[in-house]
C-alpha cells in the first residue's frame, strides 16, 4: 500500500483543512470544545500507564511486550497535547506536533498487533523500524510544505496502512484472548474518520452544539479506550 501511494502524484495539505466548524471560544479557549475533546486521549494513556506499572494482572508472553503498549499509552497523552496545542490556532506548522504522537500511536498498535498475532520478539525488533517510518512520514510532509511541494501521499499510506493491517491481523490466530477486540478498535477509528469528514455538516445538524470533528476525537479516544481495555481483560491463550 504503501507503494501504491506513492505511484499517485504529490498530494499538496489543503488549507481548508484548518477551517474547521468549531470555532467559538469559552472560559479564554480558542475552539473550545475541538480543545477540550482531546482530554480523553490524556486519560486513557494515563490509565494504561497506571495498569502497565502497577497492575500486576496485566499478562505478557514475553515481559519486554509491555514497553510496546507503554509507547502506546505515552503516545495518546502525546496525542491529547499536540492535538489540543493545533486546535488552538490551527495551521501547518502546528499540524506536524498533532501529527507525529497520532503516528507514534499507530506504528506502536501495529507492533502490538504483530506481537499478539505472529511473534513478540519480531515486533520488539520492528517497532523502532515503524516508529521510524511512522515520524519520517510527519517530517517528510512538513519539510515538502516548507519548500512549496506539499505531498502528504506517505503520511496518509501510513494511516491507511496502520487500519489495513488491523483488519488483516483478524485472519490470524492471537495468542490471547480478546482478540476480536481489535476490529472493534478499528470500526470506531474508521467511524472517527467518518466524522472528520462530515464536520460542518454534523455542526449545521446539531444546530452548533457539537461538530464532526469534536466527535472525531470521542470516537477516537473511545477506540483507544478499547484497546486499552482489551490490553487489561485479556488473558495468554
């Protein structure tokens, strides 16, 4: 896939991408509530890093698996920080730190995928590997907006790749329970993109209560809430 995406032409960041529906400001917050959604992904990493570290019930088949799933839970406090800093006054420059822990989460799903699906030590070995595609395809887009030639075909083969490979991992069997899990995780991921999409429209519907992209995040932070939780009630099959 990603491959294919880079047989497209150069696909430039447009910036109508920034003008999102949400635009009000309360208790001094700018976008207030496209702001304040991003909270839960701060929740979710701090409850999956009070599980890692003091929950003794976690189970590992190898015991070096649990720092994957520590990148998974830094990463969406990472999210919740970048994404919260961006919605304040959105615009490339602020993009990249909303970009760079959304793929830190991702390329770290996929080594855990890889972990509870084929082999634990593979995926201890190729997690930095996919860290490292997953930030190089955040600055290669940054640096080809700098320079005039904005191309955001890698960065959106990784995204799409990260969703493709959850639902193919589904074929193979898991070495714990739970393992349906995971496609629910990425149903509620696919749905927040859903949402994304449709964010004026879900604004002009709820009458400016809440827009497509204030639930983009819910959506998002209840699929990481999901896998957090299945990391937690899961058991070594």
């Amino acid at each position: 896939m990603l491959v294919i995406g880079l047989l497209l032409p150069p696909i430039p960041q447009p910036q109508s991408y920034h003008h999102f529906a949400e635009q009000r400001t309360w208790f001094g917050i700018n976008n207030t509530w496209d702001v304040l959604s991003n909270l839960p992904f701060a929740l979710v990493g701090v409850w999956g890093l009070f599980l890692l570290f003091s929950h003794r019930k976690i189970q590992f088949i190898e015991c070096s698996e649990r720092w994957i799933w520590v990148g998974i839970s830094l990463g969406l406090i990472l999210v919740a920080l970048g994404s919260g800093y961006y919605h304040l006054a959105p615009d490339n420059h602020r993009l990249v730190w909303d970009r760079l822990p959304i793929t830190v989460v991702f390329m770290s799903f996929v080594a855990a995928l890889i972990s509870d699906r084929i082999n634990s030590r593979l995926a201890l070995w190729f997690w930095p590997f996919l860290l490292f595609i997953g930030i190089h395809s955040v600055l290669q887009w940054y640096l080809s907006e700098l320079h005039g030639t904005g191309d955001l075909r890698l960065y959106a083969a990784v995204q799409a790749y990260t969703v493709l490979v959850a639902f193919v991992m589904l074929l193979l069997p898991s070495h714990y329970t739970r393992s349906r899990d995971v496609a629910i995780v990425a149903l509620l991921y696919s749905l927040s993109k859903v949402l994304e999409a449709y964010d004026n429209q879900i604004y002009r519907f709820f009458g400016g209560i809440t827009s497509g992209h204030t639930l983009k995040h819910l959506a998002a932070a209840l699929a990481a809430f999901w896998l957090i939780r299945m990391m937690w009630k899961r058991h070594i099959l």
